[in-house]
C-alpha cells in the first residue's frame, strides 16, 4: 500500500519511517527538491497547486495524507474524487482559518480567547476597546510557529501592529492571555470511529517557537477535559487520523488556542515514550487498521533543537537520550532536530531535563 503525503517536511518524513516498519510504501510531493521526506522516499517536486503532478500523486496512491495545515484545500479537492484524502478538507480548511477555528471551538463549547476578525483600521480600534489590551493581532490564515502575529500593548502599538500585518490578508485580534503554561492534547481517530488519545503534554514555547515538551503533564482533571473537548472535535468532523488541539491554561482553566489536524511537534515524544507513536497511529487510521495504545512508557521529554544542531556525540553522551536529525540545512529559527528522553519518574525526568537545557536550549527555564 502506498500513501501519498503532500508536504515533506520532517513530519512526513516521521511519518515514513514509523511506517516502513507496517509494510507501507511512501511517495511524497514536495516544493523544494531537499525537503526532509525526500531522503527517506521519493518526491515528486512540484508546487502544492500543480494540478497534474497532483493528479499523478494520487493515481499512484492508494490515500493520500499531508503533513501541513496550510496545503491548499482547493488544490487536494480536485484529487479527492480520485482518491480519498484522510482527514477531511472539512477539518483542513477549518485549521487553515483562525476565525473558522474560533467558531468551531465555540460551536463545541470548547472555551477560547474573546475574539474579532478585523478588517479595517477602525474595526481593530473596535476591537481593541471591546477586548482591551494587552491582545494579539493576527493573520487569519498562513501564521505558524509565531509568525504573522503582534503583541498589542498601547493604542499606539496596535497602529503599528495593523501597518506590519494588515492591508495583504484578513486579521483577527484576540485577548492576550497571562498563561500560567500551555498544554496540547493529541489523538486520533480511526475509519470505524475507534478512539486513542495520548496524555496531556506541558509546552514551553520561546519567540512563538516550541522549545521543550513534557508528557505526562497532571493534573488528571485538565487530561479527562482536554481529552473530552478533543473528542468532540474528532466526533463533529468524522475525523479520521491525529488531531491536535493547544491549549493555555489559565487559574487552571483551558482555552484553546488552535488545533493542527496533523501529527504534531508536541507529539514527538510518542516515537520512543509511547507504546504506538503518533506518527504510526496517523497512518494505522488513514490505512483503516486498529490504532495502537497511547499509553505513555515513562516520563518523556522533548527538546527542539533549533538554528544550528549540536554535535550528535554531545547529545548522544547523555545515557538513554534519543536523537533525531532531520536532515535540513542549519538556519536561525529552523526546526532542525529533536531530542527524547525518557525517566522513571517526573522528578527525575525533570532532573536530567534540567541539564540537557543548559547545554541545548540555556534560555528554557522549568519550574
Ligand atoms: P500560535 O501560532 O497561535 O500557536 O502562537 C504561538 C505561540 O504564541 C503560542 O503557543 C503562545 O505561546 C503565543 N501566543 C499566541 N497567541 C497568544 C495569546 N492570545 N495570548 C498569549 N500568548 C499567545
């Protein structure tokens, strides 16, 4: 069987080597010839709105996959009468606007920033003086890891806010929440509506960026009402795949911030700290197989290394700890890796966290 993922980045290249070990075959479509997948699989290199190579993806596939939100959904619409397409444009495009994102959370009862979309210099001083300041404006669509996004102090910064992001594309601007930490939630979803969701991962996030996950996260309360509010987002789209909802958490309460319908950043814990991974559960579901356990192995971390990728012997000196390079050429602010270890126990999971962050991120801090 092969499955066709549009986008090559390090998540379908996980995604690849979770499974060749099921058997699966891999064909990836990507815009760059060096995408991370393209090591691993061959790559078709077009853009994600080429019709014909698209085309030629999915006659070659059996279903097709992607492992980025932001493909666009009109371009894997004309594929998916050839070839079905797992999970739904529907959850795509919802993932793809942030005010679609924040109507479905409401429609859910899944509580969430007070919002507006703005489209106007006017309407964002509306939307300043209902909300209040400190906010964050944004785009609506193509933003990730922090980017397209303005924090909002004063009258005056959000001006400044609206001439950096407004005019080009369609803005929202939400309350700034004083988070206490963030958590995501993940799980998937499979053809028969069978369920598994992973524990509750605590995230610690520097420029808009992930730096460092730690999984299980307690308190259960915060787990079972995550997990609920996952569930009913898997149940409303007849999801089939993993899901990902990030959450702050504020006075012990959560507000959901977004959701990814994809493997995710905060998951890669789940390769070694997890009895079935994110990345083989994704595939388990879209392929029609049962899902694997989620249940954790110990207690995991991950460290994002970013920019520029230690030397492996430096990370691999520290007993028990995981490497993953993927492959891309070192520039700032670029995801080039991550590390994974796993512990007996909270304590001693944060123990030796602590010393992997002096060396590998010096500016995340744990409490
Ligand atoms: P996003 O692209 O929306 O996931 O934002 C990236 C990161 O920016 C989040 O994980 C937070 O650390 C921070 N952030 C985004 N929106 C807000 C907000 N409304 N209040 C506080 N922090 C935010």
């Amino acid at each position: 069987m092969t499955i066709g993922v549009v986008g090559g980045g390090q998540l379908g290249r996980m995604l690849a080597l979770a499974g060749y070990p099921l058997g699966l075959d891999f064909l990836f479509l990507d815009r760059s010839p060096s995408a991370p997948a393209g090591q691993v699989a061959p790559l078709v290199c077009a853009e994600f709105t080429d019709a014909a190579r698209l085309t030629e993806l999915a006659s070659r596939c059996d279903v097709v996959t992607f492992d980025w939100e932001n493909v666009p959904v009109h371009a894997l619409r004309t594929i998916a009468e050839s070839c079905p397409v797992r999970p739904s444009l529907t959850a795509l495009a919802t993932a793809q606007d942030r005010a679609s994102e924040k109507r479905l959370f409401e429609r859910l009862r899944i509580p969430t920033t007070r919002w507006r979309s703005v489209e106007s210099p006017r309407e964002l001083a509306l939307a300043v003086r209902r909300i209040g300041l400190p906010g964050v404006l944004k785009t609506r669509r193509l933003g990730y890891d922090g980017k397209g996004q303005a924090l909002v102090r004063t009258h005056e910064e959000a001006v400044a806010a609206w001439a950096r992001l407004g005019g080009a594309a369609p803005l929202l601007y939400e309350e700034h929440v004083a988070f206490d930490f963030e958590v995501s939630i993940i799980g998937a979803r499979s053809r028969r509506g069978e369920t598994a969701v992973y524990p509750l991962c605590r995230n610690a996030h520097a420029q808009g960026i992930l730096r460092l996950t730690r999984a299980p996260c307690g308190p259960a309360r915060l787990q079972l009402l995550a997990a609920r509010y996952l569930l009913s987002a898997l149940g409303h789209f007849g999801y089939v795949g993993v899901l990902t909802i990030e959450f702050f958490v504020r006075a012990g309460r959560l507000i959901a911030n977004e959701i990814a319908p994809r493997v995710h950043n905060s998951g890669h814990w789940t390769i070694e700290g997890a009895v079935t991974s994110q990345f083989e559960n994704h595939l388990r579901a879209i392929t029609g197989l049962p899902l694997g356990s989620t249940r954790p192995r110990g207690h995991c971390a991950m460290i994002n290394l970013i920019g520029k990728l230690p030397p492996r012997a430096q990370v691999l000196a520290h007993p028990g700890v995981h490497l993953h390079d993927y492959g891309k050429e070192p520039r700032p602010g670029r995801k080039l890796g991550h590390c994974t270890l796993v512990a007996a126990t909270s304590r001693a999971r944060d123990a030796r966290v602590r010393r992997l962050l002096i060396e590998l991120a010096p500016d995340i801090r744990i409490p």
